[in-house]
C-alpha cells in the first residue's frame, strides 16, 4: 500500500512540473497564474465544504437509521443464506434454513437441530453462524442459536432467567442465559 501512495505522490509531483514548464514555454506568468487560481478556490472552498458536510451528513444518518438497515439488509449479516451445509454420517446434506428449529454447541461442536427432532453436524461455529444467519435467528445462550419463528413459549424461571420452549415434534427447551436475556425481553414486548 506504501508503494502505490509513494508512486502516485511521484506522478502527482511530476505532473506539476510538467505543467509548470508547460506555462513557462507559453509565456504564462505563472506566479499570477497559480494566485488567481488559488484566490478562485478560496472564493469556492466554502462552498465545497458545506456541500461535503451536508452529503456526509446526510450518508451517516441514513446509514445508521434502523428503517435503512431494514431494507438495504444490514442486520448485521453479511449476505442472506437460504440453506446450510450439514454433515449426517457420511454425506453432505443442504438444509433449509427454515427448517431449522436452533443451533446449539456442545463438546466443542456445532449441531443444527430441525423441526423433526433431527440433529446435523454443523462445520460452522456459533459466532460464524450468528454472523451470516437472517434476522430471525436469535443468540439466546453462549451455546444456542434459536430460530424465532420456532418459538412456542418463553417460561420464566427463578432468578430472572428465562426458558425457550421450541414448537418442534420433540418441543425442546432451551435455556436463556441472564446476558442475552434482553433478546428475549425483546421478543415479548409489542
């Protein structure tokens, strides 16, 4: 990166010169010429920068408007994947995504648990799934990804915490820990 900005600081230099010389061998008196040019871009330099502040500042509050995340897909998740690649045995199976009722992690794997009460080996840790995942997937536990749309019931339990049950064939219980538990108190809010 150094090698580019120095060769273009060169170029930049050199093409100056040149155009110096250019002036000089025209009869130009360049002194002048270069105090015109420079009292004209003071006259305009006002102008250019209340122009890149109102751009800019119009950029940056689109861009952190929620409604604009919404519908430029910024959800945090990089693109919007349909399936999933997931190990049964020996083969290599796509997944729907929205037959995917949570990912959960145990014993330093990833699994992704189905609808059917079927569990895949996922190649994928949590974090990189949180990353890619739509929006309906939600972090509830250092080691479950929930899939809201499988959402049966949310139990409170002692101590604040809370207790995911999934509308599954197996209706599976998922705790909630206490530093996501927000994602959940989301969820029941209007």
């Amino acid at each position: 990166m150094k090698k580019i900005t120095i060769r273009y600081l060169v170029l930049s230099t050199v093409s100056i010169l040149l155009f110096v010389v250019l002036l000089y061998s025209l009869g130009v008196d360049v002194p002048s010429f270069f105090q015109m040019i420079f009292s004209f871009l003071r006259f305009l330099l006002p102008f250019f920068l209340g122009g890149f502040a109102i751009y800019f500042g119009f950029r940056l509050l689109k861009s952190s408007s929620p409604a604009y995340d919404k519908a430029n897909n910024k959800s945090g998740a990089e693109t919007s994947i349909l399936k999933i690649a997931v190990r049964s045995g020996d083969k290599i199976l796509l997944l729907p995504l929205d037959r995917i009722a949570s990912f959960y992690a145990l014993h330093n794997y990833v699994y992704a648990y189905t609808d059917e009460g079927n569990e895949y080996l996922v190649e994928h840790t949590l974090s990189q799934l949180e990353a890619k995942l739509p929006r309906n997937f939600l972090r509830v536990h250092r080691s479950s990804i929930v899939n809201e749309d499988y959402i049966k019931s949310i139990e409170r339990e002692k101590g604040g915490k809370h207790s995911i049950t999934l509308n599954d064939q197996k209706n599976k219980s998922i705790q909630v820990s206490q530093s996501y538990g927000q994602t959940v108190k989301k969820l029941t809010e209007l």
